[in-house]
C-alpha cells in the first residue's frame, strides 16, 4: 500500500518543488515565496498527457485551473507529488478518490470569485432584458432600431435562482438592491438573505422566474438538470442564465426554446465541450441565435479575484506543507493546526481500519517519546492522524525521529507519512 511518496524524507522549503500552470496569478508565486517557497515555476498553459506527466516528475504541489485534467493514470505517474491546488472553486478536472487514495489533499478556492461571478449575472441581466446584444450587433452593421417592443427594466422582476450556496447567496442581495423579487431552490436547507424566499421545488421555481440563473456543482445529479421539460416548464419570455457548469444544460433544447420564441433569451458562460485553447475553433448551437450572450467561461476571471485566487490556494499550500493543516481540503479529511514553538510533528495518512491508532501509539510508547497532543479524522476510506512529540533530554533526536519515521511507514496501510519539523513564525 506504500506510495512512491511515502518514501521520501522531509525537505526544507527551498528544496519542494512547485509548479503552477494555466497562467496563475503572479500573486500565488509572490506568497510562495514571501513564505521561503523558491522553486516555484509558472507556465501560461495548460499542459496534457505525456508532457504533464514529464513536468510532473519530481514536482510536490501542483497548481490548475479548468483546463488541466488530472487522472487517475497522470496522478499514479507523479513521483513526488503531495498537495494539487485547483486556482478555481471547481474540482471536476481532478480524480478526487485517486489522489486521496495516494495521500495527496486537493485544495480550492470556493469564494474568492463569488463576486465577480455574481456582478456578471447582474450585467446579463440587464443585458438581457434590454436586449442590448442584438441592437449592439445590429448598431455595428449600420442598423438604426430606437424601439421599445420587447425591452424591459429590471425592477419589480423575479430571478430564481438555482444553488443557494456561496455565489447564489451573493447574488441575491445584489439582485435585491435591483429591485428584482427573489426565489431560490437548493437540495439543502439554506437561510435567506434579505427578503428571499426559499420554494420547495425546481419547477415551482421555473414556473415563476422571469429570470433562472443556475449555481449548482458538477454532479451526477445536476447532469442536464435543466432538459426539455425544465425549459419549457419556464415562463414564456423568461431568460436562462447558466454560470455554472457546462453539462447542467442542454444546449440543444435551449436552441430550440430561443428559436421558436418561448424563451427571450439566454446567457451561457460554460458548455458541455469546451476549446482546450485559444486555437481550436469553439462550436454550439446557441451561435448566432438573437438575444443570446456567449462567453468563453470567464464567470470568474477578474484581476480581483484571480488576484484573491492566487493567495487563498498557496496559502494552502503552505499551511499543509508547513504545519499539516488540511483545511480546505475537498477530498481529504480535515484537520486544522496551529504551528509549534518546538518538538517534533508526524503525519500519518493511511487505510482506515481497526487498531492503526493502536499501533502508532505503540510506536510512540516504544521510542520513548513524550506525545503532546494528537489529532485524527478520517472520511471513511482513508485516516490522517499527527502526532506531536517531544524527545526526552537524553535522547539523540534525529534517531528517534529516524526511528518512529520508519516504524510508522512500515505499517500495514501506510499511504504517507512526513516529519514536519517546527517552523518561524510566518507573517
């Protein structure tokens, strides 16, 4: 059950390698190295197949975005590799249960983008019910149309929204101070801010939305929640909003409900296939459908929030490389620590079953070591347990920490296991 990366002993900082792809912020490689983190190596694009597999080779954390898709086979071929950072709120590109099952916690960035997306809805909105995107393109061609049919102000509208959760939330207050009536429907119980109101189903949403704006995950349950029924279960004239995820969708129903008119219009930022670059020409049939606002997924993509992006994943980066703290972490049991003054800390990833925690212990007791405190979660699969330590005066240190290293990674459903020695303070 022994990893590749089970093997390796503890590195000072400027010896861990990371690699950042996508073209992240410069933010994320400025912190890295503010916290003494210099190997850290930055490249515009993303990477796939063998040559991700190459650039992965001695690398410890690596840092994505939508495009990189880490799998199962690229994540068993990385050699040294202990932490993924997806610079995004979503973690779909990544194999969640290969990488925990090869002790490597994945991190993201669930809210520094909720306010850009959340003010793009807004401006769709507008967009939308002014019908600006087919008088702009008929502006741009010489045409000339003042009229009013069909164009609507915002206030007195009702949005319903679809996900109540960090970017649902956000919108609906700002939706609110536009003078939209707000509904919202998610699967779980959630508080209302300001005067929303929850309804108890997706189609007392649909029925009743002059607005349907989408905000769910990427789920086996979300695929192609919004179908035929859904869209024509809308109000007629109403407008759909899809900032989520591309298969939540189908874009072929939506095509069909925008041409014969039952629905005014439509905004789509994500789509079931999607350009791997710049290059490859992007196909759907929502083009050149009228009223109809088409973007190339950049819900989240604002100087801000990469910029907030960049720093919230590196600092979990450093924070799990540091002092062990898994917080954040979307695959992987959470554990949350504060850094120590001295003394030594294991880590210990491993097969959830009976009698491990009895079997550290033992291990503990047989070295002589003081156990200062110990922290354990596990999700089921797999457990993450530290051990705070102290050797006894009398002790060579090094031994001891050589010792209970080896003993720990020669137990039965060992993943991973690390000493971590005490660190600065960081700022």
């Amino acid at each position: 059950m022994h990893s590749p990366a089970a093997q390796q002993l503890s590195l000072p900082k400027n010896k861990i390698r990371i690699l950042l792809l996508e073209g992240i912020s410069q933010t994320a490689v400025d912190y890295l190295n503010e916290q003494g983190y210099g190997e850290v190596t930055l490249l515009k694009k993303a990477l796939e197949g063998e040559a991700l597999k190459e650039a992965l080779k001695g690398v410890h954390m690596v840092g994505i975005r939508s495009r990189t898709q880490l799998t199962r086979d690229v994540i068993q071929s990385a050699d040294r590799l202990m932490a993924i950072g997806c610079f995004c709120i979503g973690t779909n590109q990544v194999d969640l249960n290969a990488a925990r099952m090869a002790a490597i916690p994945v991190f993201n960035a669930p809210y520094s983008n909720t306010r850009s997306v959340a003010e793009l809805v807004m401006g769709e909105v507008v967009m939308l019910l002014r019908r600006i995107p087919s008088r702009s393109q008929q502006c741009h061609n010489g045409g000339w149309n003042k009229s009013a049919d069909n164009a609507w102000e915002v206030r007195g509208k009702t949005i319903g929204i679809v996900g109540y959760g960090s970017i649902g939330s956000q919108l609906s207050v700002l939706a609110e101070a536009f003078g939209l009536r707000v509904i919202y429907y998610d699967t779980v119980p959630c508080l209302p801010h300001g005067n929303a109101v929850a309804v108890s189903s997706l189609h007392e949403l649909l029925g009743q939305s002059d607005i349907v704006t989408l905000h769910v995950p990427q789920t086996p349950e979300t695929n192609n929640l919004i179908g035929e029924a859904e869209i024509r279960a809308m109000k007629p004239n109403s407008i759909l909003i899809n900032n989520a995820r591309g298969n939540v969708v189908d874009v072929d129903a939506l095509a069909a409900a925008l041409k014969d008119g039952h629905l005014m219009g439509a905004a789509v930022d994500v789509f079931p296939v999607e350009p791997k670059s710049a290059q490859e020409k992007f196909v759907t049939p929502l083009q050149g459908l009228e009223n109809v606002l088409l973007t190339p997924h950049i819900g989240g993509s604002t100087i801000e929030a990469q910029e907030r992006i960049g720093v919230e994943v590196a600092r979990k980066f450093v924070d799990y490389s540091d002092v062990g703290s898994t917080l954040g972490a979307v695959n992987f049991p959470e554990v949350q620590l504060a850094e120590r003054p001295g003394g030594m800390r294991f880590m210990h990833v491993h097969v959830n079953r009976p009698g491990t925690m009895r079997q550290i212990n033992d291990i503990f007791a047989k070295a002589a070591c003081n156990v200062t405190a110990q922290f354990l979660q596990t999700d089921g699969e797999i457990g993450y347990v530290v051990v705070e330590a102290e050797a006894h005066a009398d002790q060579d240190k090094a031994k001891v920490e050589q010792t209970v290293l080896e003993q720990l990674r020669n137990l039965e459903g060992t993943l991973r296991t690390r000493l971590i020695r005490a660190v600065a303070s960081r700022g």
